[in-house]
C-alpha cells in the first residue's frame, strides 16, 4: 500500500522548480518593494503578500519567518553585486571592466531605490546577526573575486604591482558604496560624481587617468 499524500503541505504551492522560482522571485519583489517604502520593522508579512500579489499563507510556504525572508533579499543583493565584479572580470581590460562596472552601478532602474535598500541592510546588520552573518560573508566573497581579477591586471602589467589586491578590492568596494550613498544628499550629477571616483580609483591603481 502506498504511502498516504500530505495534501495539505502541497496546497497552492507550484510543483515544478521552474514555477517555484517565480514565485519566490515574486515574493522577493515584493517584500524589497515593502522594505524600501516601511524598512525591515515596519512591514509585516501581511503587507509583503499584498505588494507582492500572493497570500500570507503562500509566502510561509517559501519562508518560515520574516527574517528568513530579509536573509534571502540580503543573500540576493550580494548576488547582484557578484554579476557585478563578474562584469568586470570578463571585460577585455581592467580600465574597460571598472567603467563598465561604474555604468551598471549609475544605470541602475530605481537608484534611489538600490540605494534605500543598500542602507537599509546595512542598519540591519547591526541588529540582525543572521543579516550580518550574510552581509560578513558577501564581503569576503566580493573582495576575493575583486583581488583575484586585480593580481591578474598586475600579471598583464595594467596595473602597479606594489599594491595589494586584498586591500584595494577593499578600497573599490568603499568607493562604490560611497558614491552610491552620496545620491541623495549631493547637489552635484551621480555621472560627474562617478567619474571622478574612476579617476581616483585609476590613480590608485597607477593606471593613466581619463
């Protein structure tokens, strides 16, 4: 005799991975989009279904918890910032990867957005450990791709090959973060500010500046 179904752990739950994603894709929409507006306290799980178009039941489905589901935004914008670092490992040069790092970066749709959530994260963390435990680690995964794409630069002779790939894969990321955060308080154009953070970046590295 087979084994008896548990319907009730299926119910309104997609059963194909391709669908799942989605969904939980939409949920993660939805709750960055709560997020920026309310901050991580001030939304609840009722207003995450509701701006993401699902029931509160359904999102327990795909998360226990709320904070399980502010890990997964945090573990999903570390990935973004990766397929960045990746941009500009697979750019024909260093000099051609970092600008196309910085266009994506200023490019962005909703900046003001990317940014809200970027601080709202990082004020999390400082409450949250299972929020700084990702964001700790994300950091590390980001500098070591960085610092490994730069000791190639210094391997082909594009940049100085006294600094140490560790600690500037530091400095750009700073330098990134900084520029993002100075959006809403700089009276000056984020492409003007971004430019000059490049030049500063070049000059570090001892690349010829633009």
């Amino acid at each position: 005799m087979s084994p008896k179904r548990d319907v009730k752990k299926h119910l309104g739950r997609p059963r194909d991975d391709e669908a799942r994603a989605v969904r939980r894709q939409q949920i993660l929409d939805g709750a960055r989009a709560c997020f920026v507006q309310k901050g991580f306290h001030a939304s609840s799980i009722a207003m995450i279904a509701e701006e993401a178009g699902v029931s509160v039941a359904n999102i327990y489905q795909y998360f226990e918890t709320k904070d399980d589901l502010i890990v997964a935004l945090v573990e999903a914008e570390v990935e973004n910032d990766l397929a960045i670092v990746r941009l500009i490992g697979e750019a024909s040069s260093l000099r051609e990867g970092l600008d196309a790092a910085m266009v994506r970066l200023i490019g962005m749709a909703k900046m003001h957005t990317v940014v809200q959530l970027r601080l709202e994260v990082l004020a999390e963390s400082f409450r949250n450990p299972a929020v700084a435990t990702v964001v700790q680690q994300g950091e590390e995964r980001t500098i070591a791709q960085l610092a490994q794409i730069l000791r190639a630069a210094q391997a082909n002779g594009e940049i100085r090959t006294e600094i140490k790939p560790a600690q500037s894969a530091a400095v750009i990321l700073a330098l990134s973060d900084g520029l993002l955060s100075r959006l809403p308080i700089s009276p000056r154009p984020i492409r003007e500010l971004a430019h000059e953070a490049v030049q500063v970046l070049f000059s570090h590295l001892g690349m010829k500046p633009v």
